[in-house]
C-alpha cells in the first residue's frame, strides 16, 4: 500500500503536503479494501441493509473529507475537538460492521493518524484514548439494542494494533517536526551563509576597487618621490623644469606639456620648455603678460585655476604658442606656491576630458604643486646663494681689505706728523704701504674670486698672521705669541680658512683698540673638535654693548666672528671686561666620518 501511495502523491509537493495527500490516498484505498472485500464475501456480521448503509456512509464522509480538506483542515488545527466528530464516526462504522471482524479496521485509523500528524504525539495520545472510549461507548450502547458477540482477546488486540500505530505515526510526526525544524534553520542558515557570501563578495569587490585606487595612488607617491628627489638634484630652473616634463610625459604617459614659468620683475610668462622638444617653437615664443586680456590660460591662472581650451578659442595672446596649442584639447595647471604664482603646466588630453580619469587629474594636480614647490625653492635658493655671497665678500673685505686700509691709514697719519723733519723714514714707511696696498688688492681679488691657497699649512698660518698683525699695528711693538697643538695640517681647508679668518679678526682687533703690546693665539686640535683662544690684557670692553652695535663698523668683526663659527655648527664665547683685557674662545666640532672637518 505505501508503494501504491508513494506512486499516487507528488514528489515535488513539501512533506507537510505528502502526509495530508497521503491520509487522504489512505482513506481512499482502505474504502476500496472493503468495497472490494463486500463484494466477494457476503457480509456475515450484520443485516445487508446495515452493511450498505454503513458503506454509503464511509463514501460520503471520505468524498466530504477530500472536497473540503483544506478548509476542515484550518477548522481542525484552530479546534482540534472536531476531529472528534470524525473517530466517533469510524467508532460507530467498526460497531456496526462487525467489531473485531469489521474490514473497516484500516479506515477506522485514518482520524487517528491524522489526530497524530497535526497534533503529533500529543495528539496521538489524546485520539487513540478518545477512540478508544467511543469504540467501547459504542459497543455498549450497540449492545443494548441487540445482542453483539465480542471476543476479548481480538478486541483487546484490535485496540492494541490501532494503539500502536497511532503511535508510530505520532512518532514519526514528531520526527517530521523536528526534521522540517531543522530544516529550516539550515535554510535559515543557508540564507544567511548566502546573504553573507554576498555581503563578503560586496567586501571583496570594495576592497578590490580600493586597492586598485590605493595602486594608484602608490603609483602616484612614487611619481611625487622620485620627481621630489629629481627636483633636490636641479642646479637650475631649466633642469628643474625638465624634470618636471618628464615626470608627465614619461611616467604619467601624456603625449605632450609644457611649462611656463612667472618672471616676478617683468609680471610676464616665460622661460617656457616643453617635452617633446621643439626648439624652433620654443625660439619663436614671446613672453605674456600677465593680465586677463592675454587669454583664459593667463586668466584662470590668475585666479589659481586650471581648466580646458578647446580649439574653438585662443588660449593665449601668443599666435604661436595657440596656433600649436590648437591641435589638441589641453588642461591648464597652475602652479602655485604660498599664493604666489610660479607658472603654469599646460598638459595634453588626447580625446577631451572623458578620457581623462579623475585620478589621473588628482596626480597632475601632485605634479603641479610639487614642481611649484620645486621651482620656487630653486628659486629663492638662486636669490640665497646671491645673498650669502653678498655676505661672503662683505666680510672678506671687512676681514682683510678694510683692515689693511685701516694700517693703511694709521700709517699715512704717522707719515704726515714725521714730515719734513724725517724724510728717510716717511720714505721707508711708503715703501711698506706700497706692499701693503698690493696684498690688499691681492686681498680682493681672493675675496671677489673666492680664491684661497689650497694648501694653508700651520706655518703659512702665523707667518701671514705675524705679517697681517704687522701692518695692522704700524710702528707701533706689537707681536703674537702662537702656542699650536694636534695636526692643524690634516684640518679641511675650510676650517683652516676659517680659522685664519676668525683670528686675523680678532688680532685686528687687540692691535687697534686694547692697547697692548702682545696678544696670545692658542690652538689646539684635539681628535673630535678644534679649540683656539685669543687672548690679550688690555682695556677691555662691554660684549653685549659691542654685539649691539649693529652700525659700528669696527664691531661688525665681532659680529663675522660669531657667523663664521655658527656656519661651522661650533661654540664662541666673547670673555672682556674693562681693565682686565679680553679673551676669544672658539670650539669647532670635527666630523670624524668625513675625515677631520
């Protein structure tokens, strides 16, 4: 019968489904069993009338069952006492057809499975127990109308059977639930790992798109660092602007740029560069003001913005530079540093802006500002390097010329107060001014140049010293005692250099104003630093007030003292006080991994 009825009901239909269509099939078949059975055995057990009106009975409910099971069905599973009305039906059809001899046994278990299948085991228990109770009130009542013979034991044994498959079915119903239970919580599950597995892929896929914006901007920083460290090595603005072109063109991938940078004393755009090279264009290019009226470039570039020309406008007042500039759609870049305009990148865009990605206009928007960065730095670098020359000869001379005129002058005076009673020795002392004004413009010449000896060796040092100190003190007896220590030799020639420098100052300086006959030089060259000292006992004076005096000349060789020893990273300390002399102590730090100095 189960194979029949496995044939019969859909397979696609969800359990809950079979087992309805399967009570159903059940009822269906255990009603043709007794058809069947009714007529090829006559029934033995009760009248034929009784028989067939039990039959027609079990037909009409069952074909009532089948048209309304859904309904009957939600009518049940609100009120489950209903199903009540079908076990006393089959209760009453097993009395009247026979009791324990009734073929109508199979059918009598069709409320009771279904009592088990919707209510599972429960509901087993509670129909089987309601059977039970009718099947015996029934019996009863049957019995009191007319005598029904019962034998106990096939009874007890037909209430057993009905007992013991009700519950295994309620048994399995309830294996059912906890089956579809867990069914479900694995579809759950299932929907969540999928919902998941989509959100993962979403993840991934926002994840992937970052990474590929973080390759390109790594693509990006690597361009900045190295054009950065490319622009660190430009001598000049020509390199420094070819760098730049390069870093478009060859690591960006743009066909064509070019650079045009801002001369601050004429307000014009000039100096222009481009890459590919094009030197007859670049010869035929006049400078453009800068003003609104010379084209939109110049325009959005003096309100710091950057933007597209076409060729259906001039893009600057310059017939050459639009008529080259009109065979492709190109973007503007100003370059812009501290407000202040350096110039202006003009890149091509092959195809117009929609084959321009927005990462592409973020990284020469980098390029731009860094090489605004770059030429405005090699720039004021250019105007340093001139102010620290400026600086450089100007203590040259005070160090050296201006010195040596101050003997010079010191001299002529003596001179003048000696004639014409001494003659021969005015005439003497000419000769050494002679000599003293060709070392002066050999003194110039060193500072103009920057011309040093390249070998100034310690006893190069005291004898220049000793000669310089000479002519700074005239007729006067003044002398310098020179007390030296370590390899002044193996000093860099910077150091040595400066440290002439510093005590030929500071020497000037005893022998003009502290009014002494002898001054003491101390140098010493210890392995890590450089120790001098200049020492005399004359008048002394006030530091502060010396260093304070930023228009006396005669202090500025203080003020050079101090400069020259800072540059070199060292210590100076300035020790004077009125009528106890004055003492320079100098500390210059030696860069052992360069060798000394």
């Amino acid at each position: 019968m189960i194979r029949v009825l496995n044939d019969i009901i859909p397979k696609s239909a969800n359990p809950q489904v079979r087992i309805a269509l399967f009570l159903l099939a059940y009822r269906w078949i255990s009603l043709f069993i007794v058809i069947w059975l009714f007529q090829i055995t006559p029934a033995t057990y009760a009248a034929p009338v009784i028989s067939v009106a039990v039959l027609v009975t079990a037909i009409i409910i069952t074909s009532l069952i089948t048209l309304f099971h859904q309904p009957l069905k939600r009518i049940i599973l609100e009120d489950p006492f209903f199903l009540g009305v079908d076990i006393f039906s089959v209760a009453v059809i097993l009395t009247l057809s026979g009791v324990t001899e009734s073929p109508y046994t199979l059918y009598a278990l069709s409320p009771l499975l279904a009592a088990a299948f919707f209510f599972h085991m429960k509901g087993a228990l509670w129909a089987a127990g309601g059977f039970t109770f009718l099947y015996l009130a029934t019996l009863f009542l049957g019995n009191q109308t007319y005598p029904i013979t019962v034998e106990p034991h096939l009874l007890i044994n037909q209430l057993a059977g009905l007992w013991l498959v009700t519950i295994l079915f309620g048994s399995l119903s309830e294996l059912l639930k906890q089956l579809q239970n867990t069914h479900n919580q694995l579809a759950e599950a299932r929907d969540d790992l999928t919902r998941q597995n989509g959100e993962l892929a979403s993840a991934r896929d926002h994840l992937s798109q970052q990474n590929a914006e973080l390759a390109v901007a790594h693509h990006q920083l690597e361009i900045i660092h190295d054009l950065t460290l490319m622009l660190q090595g430009a001598s000049d603005i020509k390199s420094a602007q070819q760098r730049v072109l390069r870093a478009v063109t060859e690591e960006l991938g743009f066909s064509q740029a070019i650079v045009g940078l801002v001369n601050p004393a004429t307000s014009r755009l000039e100096h222009w560069q481009m890459r590919p090279a094009n030197d007859e264009l670049l010869a035929a290019l006049n400078p453009i003001a800068l003003t609104s009226a010379s084209g939109p470039v110049v325009k959005e570039l003096l309100a710091h913005r950057g933007g597209w020309w076409f060729n259906e406008r001039p893009a600057v007042a310059d017939e050459v530079l639009n008529e080259w500039l009109s065979r492709s759609p190109w973007l503007s870049l100003p370059m812009v540093l501290q407000e202040q305009i350096v110039g202006v990148l003009l890149v091509t865009a092959e195809g117009g802006r929609e084959n321009l990605s927005d990462d592409q206009i973020v990284g020469l928007t980098a390029v731009a500002s860094q090489a605004a960065v770059a030429l405005g730095t090699v720039d004021r670098v250019k105007q340093l390097a001139v102010e620290q020359e400026r600086n450089r000869i100007a203590r040259d001379i005070h160090d050296s010329v201006a010195q040596s005129l101050f003997g010079t002058v010191f001299t002529l005076d003596a001179c003048i107060k000696m004639l014409p009673e001494h003659v021969d020795v005015v005439q003497n002392e000419l000769v050494d001014l002679r000599n003293l004004a060709e070392q002066v413009r050999q003194e110039v010449r060193h500072s103009i140049f920057d011309i040093w000896p390249s070998e100034l060796t310690l006893e190069q040092f005291k004898l220049d010293l000793y000669k310089y100190v000479a002519h700074c003190s005239g007729s006067n007896d003044f002398h310098v005692d020179f007390t030296i220590g370590g390899g002044f030799d193996n000093l860099s020639p910077s150091i040595r250099r400066s440290l002439y420098r510093i005590t030929q100052e500071a020497l000037a300086n005893v022998a003009h104003h502290a009014q002494v006959k002898v001054a003491r030089v101390s140098l010493f060259v210890e392995p890590d630093e450089v120790q001098l000292s200049i020492r005399d006992q004359g008048r002394g004076f006030d530091p502060k007030i010396a260093l304070t005096r930023l228009h006396n000349r005669d202090k500025f060789g203080l003020r050079g003292i101090r400069e020259r020893v800072e540059r070199l990273d060292g210590e100076v300390e300035i020790l004077s006080q009125f009528g106890r002399g004055t003492q320079i102590l100098v500390r210059i730090p030696i860069d052992r991994r360069n060798g000394y100095g």
